[in-house]
C-alpha cells in the first residue's frame, strides 16, 4: 500500500511539473503569436511591399515571407498539439 501510495505521489509531482511547463509553453505561444501578428503580410491592410532597393544587402523578402510562413504553420502545429492536449 505505502508503494502505490509513493507512485501517487510521483505521479502528482509530474502532473505538476507537466502543468507548470504546459503554461509557460502557452505563454511562450501566446508571446510568439504576438510577434507574428505585429508582422504585417503583403496584401494587409496599410502595408506595401518593400522596393527591392530598400532590401539591399539584406535577407531577401521572399526568404523572409518563406520563414515568416514556416513559423505561422509551426505555431498552428502547437496550438492544435494542446488542443489534443486538453481534450485528453
């Protein structure tokens, strides 16, 4: 009994711990997701599209859209992760 009673307990230390690091994840999320909002895309509202002049001797503006793109999609892959999660 004292040995399914320690596995409890272990068992509740890791949900803690699991919890404390699901929130900071969202924090984190939620920090990320912020920062692409404040990225405004071509096409948006109020935005224009950089001259190519203005880019020189920079990352290309196609490369960044790529990466800009690739991190949308990740963050999406983490939200619908941890409404899996939450489901559970």
């Amino acid at each position: 009994m004292s040995h399914l009673e320690a596995n409890v307990g272990g068992l509740i230390e890791k949900l803690q711990e699991c919890r404390k690091e699901n929130e900071l994840l969202r924090s984190e999320l939620a920090s990320l997701q912020n920062v692409l909002r404040s990225c405004k895309l071509p096409g948006s509202l109020g935005t224009t599209v950089p001259e190519p002049e203005a880019l020189a001797g920079s990352v290309p503006y196609a490369e960044k859209m790529q990466v800009k793109q690739k991190l949308v999609m990740i963050l999406q892959k983490i939200e619908m992760e941890f409404r899996n999660n939450q489901a559970l």
